[in-house]
C-alpha cells in the first residue's frame, strides 16, 4: 500500500511530521505527489497499451476505482482518459 500512513510506518516516524516534511521539500502533499506519480505512469500506459481496458489501467498504478480514478486523471490532466487517449 502507497499511502501517507504506510510509508510513515515504514519510515518509523508520524504521519504528520511526515506529511509536514515532504509538503515543506517538495512543495505538494505527499497524497497528491503520489497521484501525480500515478497519472503520470497511466498517460503511459493509455498511450502505448490502446487495447488495455481502463480499468486495468486504474488498477495497474494503483487505484480499486476506477471512478475515483477518473476523477483524479481529469484534475491533473484536464482530459477525460477516453480524451487523452483519443488524441494520441
């Protein structure tokens, strides 16, 4: 599991004092860095895998919805994935 709680676990630190950290290093949350991570490795997967069904595309960078999915691909994006992928 990627998530803020996980990788502060892993790290052995608060989740806080990490969240406080990375959002002072990086300039984001680490919540939206990781969907930024994410949508990144999709537009990948969108653009080289045409036959591979968007769910599985959800599922392979790490969302279980695929709504929830959509959703965060068109925040960062500003397309639909169906629109990104269309105009390859």
């Amino acid at each position: 599991e990627l998530s803020l709680h996980a990788i502060a676990q892993k790290l052995g630190v608060n989740a806080s004092y990490l969240s406080q950290q990375f959002n002072r290093e990086v300039g984001k949350s680490l919540p939206e860095y990781i969907a930024t991570c994410r949508v990144a490795e999709a537009k990948k997967l969108l653009r080289s895998s045409a036959g591979l069904p968007v769910g599985q595309v959800a599922a392979a960078v790490g969302f279980s919805d695929v709504n929830y999915f959509a959703k965060v691909f068109k925040k960062h994006t500003g397309q639909t994935r169906t629109g990104f992928r269309a105009g390859q």
